[in-house]
C-alpha cells in the first residue's frame, strides 16, 4: 500500500493544486516512484488512498496510467487508519506499507518476509547509538521511539517510511491514528517486538518544507542526471530557452527568451522565462522558497 490521503500541509501552497504524492521529484512525480520501487520488487499492483484533491488525483494517475488500485478515504484516517480501511483488499500478511512522499529505488525483496511472524518492521537508515527516530538493540528490535525506551540501545536509525505488518499486526492496528504514534508505541509498551531493516541504499525525504523540496530536487539533478535538467513528455520549451539545473514536468510549457535556472516547474504550468530558484505551481503561480518578506 503506498499511503497517499494527506494534505501536505508543510508544502502548501504547492499542495493546494496538487497531492504531494503527484509533485514532480527529478524525472517522475512521487507516486511514481514509489510505485516503480514496488513494481522491482515483485509485490504486485499497489493499493493507494486518496482523499486531498481527489479528483485532480485520479485525473492525474489516469494521464500517467500508473498500474495502481485507487481507494477514496472519505474521512482522512491517519496512517495507520488508512491501512485498516482496506484490510479486505489485501491478500495473506505480510503486507508492505509506504509513505507516498519517501524515495528509494527498490523494496527488498526479503523485506516483507521479515514481518511473517512479527506484527510490525520498519525500514531504517543506520546511525549511531542514540542518533535517529528509532533506537535499536542488539537483536535488531526497536527499543526506543518518540523519546520512549524499551531497551538497551545499541544503535540508532531513522525510519524513512516503509514498513511491513504481519498478520497479528493487521488485527492490532487503530481504525484511526498513526502508524507510530497510535500503532507501533502501543505495541511496545505491551512488550510485543517490532524489528528492523537496515537500509543502505539512497533514500530521498522530500516533503519537510518548500526549500527542501527544490533543494532535493536539485540534489537528485546532480547525482542521477549529471547536473543536467529533466524534460517531461509533452512538455514544450520555446528554442530560445536555456535551462539550467531544473525539473519540467510533463505537460509544461516554457515561453519567453532566456533561462530558467534551478527550478521546478510542475505539470500543466505554463512560465515565462526568465526564472531561477523557484518552484512553479500547475497554474502557474510561482513560489520562491528562498524569498524573505
């Protein structure tokens, strides 16, 4: 299930016009990603909720024609509500859960497994002792969470968003709440174990704020397209345009004479160049993260 129902508040006004989980991230959406990271991994067509901007969500998916299962989340549940909502439509447990604005390349393979006979694992970046969301101990459990311990610690990590819920995990879980706040917390304070998966692989977070946002944007840029910019299908750029270190999503259009530097603009925007260090809404509107006043 790749988890899709929030507002994206902390990316407003960006997310007024469109889910996060559809924002343009290098050379796909979000979505997109997290979709493609299941697919590596075998585990099949995705359950997705969907409850901000419903309607400019199922628009989108369908231009995009994502291999995807849509489910409208009328009342918005929380992370771990929303999984309870469509426990029907899964299969056996274990079942792999993701946060729709977390990118990774691919889902382990042997991820789900681990969850077989536990209720719950979460996918972790290593760090030091007493560094990172979680705490581990020496098994590899969960012994500390949110500023509560439940054990000696040995390592740390930081949760990116991906988790795996065995079957006694799935009968425990809240109608409404948080998957760690409502879900995995009581769970450990009745002593019950949560493991983790140590994950060594490239992880982008890119949902905290609008300037790191276009900074990871950027950053992506850099790494996997050389520092060059990303051209979506059917976007148009006028000849006498350069760009610069920049995201056109699909359906773009750029106008006007000179560059457009470090920016992104997103599907359906139409902008007039120049630009720099901005993020371009679908309807145009323009947002400069940087900007002070």
């Amino acid at each position: 299930m790749v988890l899709c129902a929030g507002y994206g508040t902390r990316l407003r006004p960006l997310t007024d016009e469109l889910p996060k989980a559809l924002l343009p991230f290098g050379d796909r959406s979000l979505l997109e990603h997290a979709v493609l990271a299941v697919t590596r991994a075998g585990l099949g067509t995705p359950i997705v909720n969907s409850h901000h901007l419903h309607d400019v969500f199922v628009r989108e998916i369908q231009d995009l024609g994502l291999p995807i299962e849509v489910v409208y989340e009328p009342e918005i549940r929380g992370t771990a509500g929303g999984v309870f909502g469509v426990r029907s439509r899964f299969g056996p447990a274990p079942i792999v859960v993701l946060n729709g604005d977390a990118v990774f390349d691919q889902v382990p393979n042997d991820f789900a497994d681990l969850a077989r006979d536990m209720c719950l694992v979460l996918a972790v970046l290593p760090r030091a002792r007493e560094e990172g969301t979680v705490g581990i101990g020496d098994s590899g459990q969960v012994v500390r969470l949110r500023g509560e311990t439940f054990g000696k610690e040995v390592s740390g990590g930081d949760y990116i968003g991906l988790c795996a819920i065995g079957e006694r995990g799935l009968d425990a879980l809240p109608e409404f709440g948080c998957l760690v706040q409502d879900f995995a917390l009581p769970l450990l304070r009745r002593g019950e174990w949560i493991g983790t998966y140590a994950l060594h692989s490239e992880v982008w977070l890119p949902g905290d704020d609008l300037t790191g946002y276009l900074r990871d944007n950027l950053q992506w840029l850099s790494r996997r397209a050389g520092g060059g910019s990303i051209i979506g299908a059917s976007a148009f750029v006028a000849p006498e345009i350069e760009l610069v270190q920049s995201v056109i999503a699909p359906r773009a259009e750029i106008v006007g004479v000179g560059s457009i530097a470090r920016s992104v603009v997103c599907s359906g925007a139409r902008i007039e160049a120049p630009l720099a260090d901005a993020i371009v809404t679908p309807s145009g509107r323009v947002i400069l993260p940087g900007a002070r006043g």
